[in-house]
C-alpha cells in the first residue's frame, strides 16, 4: 500500500523541494530463534551482541527523527526483532514521540504482557511472517516445531485485547513469501487470514540468495503458469473475504524472473511517449514528471534502513558501503549527503547498481505502485 506521505515527498524532490525520509527502518538485531528456509540468512545471520546499539543511541535518534518530521518508524531485522530486549523500550518510546510505528515478525516471541502494553499505546502495525494456512508447512519453512501455534496464538490475542480493551490498533497483517510450498494453497491461506480478522495481505515474490535454498523454494515452469492462472480467482476470493491482496502487481516477468530481479528493475524504467500536439513547454514539464515516473527504485527520495551496528543505507539490500553511521552523524546529515545525491542521481539516469539484484520484493511492487500515482 502506497502512503499519501510518501507520495508527497517524493513529489517535493521533482519540485526540487527536498523533504526528509517519510520512514526510518531499524534492525535492532540479526538474533533470531527461527531457521526459515526463506530467509538469506537462514538462521546463520551474523550476530554480534556487542555491536548492537544501546537504547540511548536510538533514542536520541528518534528524538532527531520526530523533530526531522520522519512520520514512521519500521522495526525489522536482521533476525527477529523482538530477539533484541530493547525493542519493546523503542516500541513505546516512538509512540511516546507521535510516530506511527510498524513491526515486521514471525510472531513467536511476543508475551501476552507485551501485547496488551501494545494494544493500550495503540501500536500502529504488526506485519506477521506467516507463510502457510498449515501447521506442518509453516513449521518446516520456519524449521521450528510450533511455530504456526506460537503465530497463530499471538495474533488471537492482539485480536482478544483489542476487544477487551476497545482499541481498533493495531493492524494486523500477513507477508508471506512465495513458494513451490504454498503457491497453490492461497485460497485456503485467505480463509485462515479471514478467520482470524487479518484483512492485508502482502504476497512477497521469492528472492534467491543461496542457491541450495533457492531450488528448494523455486516455482518450477508448470508451478508458474499454475500461479498465474490462479490470480484472478484469488483476487475475487479476496474481495469475497474482505481481504486486501496484492496479487494484482505480480505481472509475468515478475513471476518469471524470480531469480532475476535486476532483469525486473529494468522493465519499470521504460519512459511514457509523448504526442505530436505538446507545447514545447508542455514536453519539458513532462519530461520532468516523466523521469520520475519511470525511475527503478524511489527509496533514496523517502526511506532508509538502520542495521544492528549503526551503519545507514537507502534500503534492506546488502550494499558494499554505508552511507553513514547514527553513531557520528545525525540523520539529517546523512540523508542530505553528497553520498544519496549521488545515488538519487543514478536513479535518474536509469543507472541499476549491481546490489539492487537483491532487491525486496515488497519494494519491486511499491515501485510499480509507485510509478501508477506519480
């Protein structure tokens, strides 16, 4: 789903009327209790406790973020995010700070006194990594026994206190990643969403990092005309249910080139024609407007991503450099950096870096939503 605000600072940057990041991603940790077969890291991430920051560090952070005008703070990892001890302090320190506040999890670690102490701040989103209807199959994506209980079980309880406590917060929704594994049981996946009053649901396209894993996970060619065939049918069962799915943006070559995402960013930078009766000012403007919405990635103009040791970047992707650290710069410093300017600048002229391979796939789809709006 595409923000307003969003969406309005990516149209001040055309206007040349820089604004700051709409969001801030934090990964306060790459600790994680769960060995998915869908995750890169597969449970093997590198942690290092020590290089973690202290809630202090993010503090003053959040603090510049709220007076920065940063509308949404995004806790991700790494790992999972609740591994780390300081993530419920953060959770109520952005609330505290009038920022909406987002968290994306596997929803097996919560306490049922966490979740009631988030349902009372009226904490803004919990985005659950649940990837199939069944027990058995999510326990062996996740490679945990009683991972689909532990999920399961947390998300009735937010759904129980948001009752007991009259909240209507947070949102609960569902991400679940693409596979040879649940490709064909979604419609059964919409049923369960439905029955526990989830209402979004965000397919993620599959992302091949390790190529063992990835032949494990990969649709083969039959599976994907099996997919695409299905779509239709699961957007009308989506709507039957109440249930809003973004299958509508799986396009073929997304669903194609699964393992080649770099091939996907290039098809969204095909620029629109113009016609024979534009003014020659009219051509201008719209070349203008047109640059931007043709660009491969949009994150340099609204986002950037915090990891565990500090180092700041444009997006979740592994890059070879950071732009920065919160450690010694501030927020602003880095967002307005010789170093992002470069970087938007090669969006502009369609330049792909090598890293955007390793694209999410959430962020493939938001460009394409992206582009619609502009």
């Amino acid at each position: 789903m595409i923000k307003y605000e969003e969406l309005k600072r990516i149209k001040s940057w055309l206007k040349k009327k820089p604004m700051p990041p709409y969001q801030i991603e934090i990964k306060p940790t790459n600790k994680c209790n769960l060995k998915c077969i869908t995750c890169a890291a597969m449970g093997k991430s590198e942690y290092n406790k020590k290089e973690e920051l202290s809630f202090e560090v993010y503090k003053k952070m959040l603090i510049e973020a709220a007076k920065l005008g940063v509308k949404n703070i995004h806790i991700t990892g790494g790992g999972e995010p609740l591994a780390s001890d300081i993530v419920p302090d953060l959770m109520k320190l952005i609330k505290q700070l009038k920022m909406e506040g987002t968290v994306a999890t596997s929803g097996t670690m919560f306490t049922e006194e966490l979740i009631k102490e988030l349902v009372a701040l009226k904490w803004d989103n919990v985005a659950v990594s649940l990837d199939s209807y069944d027990e058995k199959t999510q326990d062996f994506i996740k490679g945990q026994k009683g991972a689909f209980k532990k999920a399961v079980q947390t998300i009735q309880l937010f759904t129980h206190y948001k009752k007991k406590l009259k909240k209507d917060k947070p949102d609960i929704e569902f991400r679940p990643v693409l596979n040879r594994y649940n490709y064909d049981k979604l419609v059964d996946y919409l049923k369960l969403a439905h029955s526990l009053n989830v209402r979004e649901v965000y397919v993620q396209p599959l992302r091949v990092k390790n190529n063992n894993a990835g032949k494990r996970l990969m649709l083969s060619a039959k599976q994907k005309a099996e997919f695409k065939k299905s779509i239709p049918n699961l957007l009308k069962k989506a709507s039957q249910l109440g249930i809003n799915i973004n299958l509508d943006s799986f396009d073929d070559l997304l669903i194609e080139k699964e393992s080649d995402v770099k091939e996907v960013i290039k098809s969204y930078t095909i620029e629109k024609p113009g016609t024979k009766s534009e003014t020659k000012s009219e051509k201008k403007k719209k070349s203008v407007e047109d640059e931007f919405s043709s660009l491969p990635c949009y994150n340099p103009w609204f986002f950037i991503s915090i990891r565990p040791n500090g180092d700041v970047y444009p997006c979740s992707s592994d890059m070879p450099k950071a732009f920065g650290n919160i450690k010694e710069h501030s927020i602003k410093d880095i967002w307005f950096s010789k170093k992002f300017d470069i970087l938007r600048k090669g969006f502009i002229n369609k330049n792909i870096p090598e890293y955007c391979s390793l694209c999410c796939g959430l962020n493939l789809l938001k460009t394409k939503k992206i582009q619609a709006r502009l």
